[in-house]
C-alpha cells in the first residue's frame, strides 16, 4: 500500500499466543496523520487500561 502525505496507517499484528505488534507507516510522521497515528500507537503500548477496553469490544463483537 503506498501512502500519501497526509495519510497514516497504523498496523497491528497478532501473534497465534494473542500478542499484538503495533507499527506506524507514514510519509511524513510530522504530519498531523502521522502524528496522530504515533499518539493511538503509544497509547495502545502503554495503556493497560485501555487495552482491555479494546479488547472487551473486541470480544463483544466476536
């Protein structure tokens, strides 16, 4: 997937034990979707609490 320069993506990968890679792609991580995509990453690594908010919805919705 090529991104333009004012988009982000945010990937995650799951490992078959549950284990989530978090990893940002942007042409320009300055930019405010680049940015912004760095901001949901952090907090998805160091938020305990609000990985399992996530993963209750996630679990809601299986």
């Amino acid at each position: 997937m090529e991104l333009k320069s004012n988009q982000a993506a945010l990937i995650l990968e799951a490992s078959e034990d549950g284990e989530i890679t978090v990893n940002v792609e942007s042409p320009d991580f300055n930019g405010w979707a680049g940015s912004f995509c760095q901001a949901i990453a952090k907090k998805l690594i160091m938020d305990e609490d609000f990985r399992s908010e996530l993963q209750e919805m996630v679990g809601e919705i299986k």
